[in-house]
C-alpha cells in the first residue's frame, strides 16, 4: 500500500513540475514574439530540436539510480 500511495504521489509531483515547465515555455515563447513584434511561431528546425532536446532529457531522467 506504501508503495502505491509513493507511486501516486510521483506522478502527481512530476504532473505539476511538467505542467510549470510548460507554462514557462509558453511565457517564453510568448515574450520573445513580443519582443521581436511579430506572432509566436516555432519554425520546423526548432521544433526538432527541443523535440530532441526533450527525449535526451527524458533518457536521462530515466537513467537516474542506474548503477551501470
């Protein structure tokens, strides 16, 4: 029971860290369109490249506690 309640609340914690993170992405991308006067727009190359950004960060997140 102990184990399931630790499970529920990772996945709660690591709801609200991912949901923060991406409200801060967006007042990001929000601020540098305001910046430079135009609309918000992520052009193809840097959409693949955060998206490769965010695998390597979830393969190490998941790599955390290997003893290899």
């Amino acid at each position: 029971m102990n184990s399931s309640k630790r499970n529920i609340n990772t996945l709660i914690i690591g709801a609200v860290v991912g949901a923060l993170t991406g409200v801060g992405a967006a007042y990001l991308l929000l601020q540098r369109a305001n910046r430079n006067e135009n609309e918000v727009s992520v052009t193809t190359g840097e959409g693949l490249r955060l998206g490769l950004l965010i695998l390597g960060l979830l393969r190490s997140i998941s790599a955390l506690g290997d003893d290899d």
